[in-house]
C-alpha cells in the first residue's frame, strides 16, 4: 500500500495556500478571542509541525523506536511571533515544507513505514495518540501528522474569508 496520505497532503497545501494567499495581512492576524491564536499564529504553529516532524520521519528510518523529542507548541508560537510575521511569507513557508514532507513520506520504504515498534512516545506527541505499550508504527504518524493539519485547516478556514 502506498502512502495515499502524502497525496493528500500535497493536494491539501496547494489548494489551501491558493486559497489563503487571498486573506489580507490584516485578516490573518485577527484573534478570535483573547489568548486565542490568530491564522498567522495557526499556521505558525503548523510550520512548527513540520519542522519537528521532518526531523521524526527522516529519524525513525534508523531508529528501533518511535521516540522523540517534543516541544512546547505556544512557546514556539510566542517566541517566533508569528503574529507580527507577514502573511504571504508564512503560507509561502507552510506550503513548500509540506510539499517537502510529502516527499518525504513517499521516500520512506514501505518497510520502515510499517515497521511496529513498541517502544514510542506517541502517547505524547500524536494528535490522536496511541497508548504506551501499544504497538505503534511510523505510517500511522504520518498520517496522523496530515489529520493535524487538516484539523488546523478547518480552524484557520472558521476564522478567515477564502471563497474570494
């Protein structure tokens, strides 16, 4: 089988950058509420996946485990201040870090995609984690990886205009 969600992820950034390269800067970093993440924040925080997450799957190719290093999502957020970042530069970054990680995913083998491993620490840094102890394998990361993204997508498409 191959990995079908690596598509997704390509097809998802592409249409979704298209269609977010037309909210305005203004737009993008409105807060819905106090303490809450604006769009520029959002997807601050998903180039932040990225980032790590690049680092996990090209790791776990050479790893007998699924253990990680994680990170604090809002200090990264704050500390970058995505806030203040300009609009266009960050959906330009969001989307060809995730083309990158889709071909990522579609380099790895098989064989180490699906790969179980019991020893991870995906009970704390999946977003949908698998309980430790349970055996885990670096596709279902991945594709857990993309369903985080897309959860994002739909918060970021709740709170800015893209049907222009």
């Amino acid at each position: 089988m191959s990995a079908d969600y690596a598509g997704d992820l390509a097809a998802t950034v592409r249409d979704v950058a298209k269609r977010l390269r037309t909210v305005t800067d203004g737009e993008a970093a409105r807060r819905p509420a106090p303490g809450q993440w604006c769009a520029k924040e959002i997807i601050g925080h998903l180039i932040d996946s990225a980032s790590n997450n690049h680092q996990r799957f090209v790791r776990a190719r050479w790893q007998e485990d699924l253990v990680f290093v994680g990170y604090d999502g809002d200090a990264w957020v704050e500390a970058q201040a995505y806030g203040a970042a300009p609009w266009r530069e960050l959906v330009d970054l969001w989307q060809e870090y995730n083309l990158h990680l889709a071909r990522v995913m579609r380099a790895t083998p098989e064989a180490v995609r699906q790969r179980s491993h019991t020893r991870h620490n995906l009970d704390q840094l999946a977003w949908k984690p698998i309980p430790s102890g349970e055996p885990a394998t670096l596709d279902y990361f991945m594709r857990d990886y993309v369903d985080h993204l897309h959860h994002h997508v739909r918060q970021i498409e709740a709170l800015v205009p893209t049907g222009r």
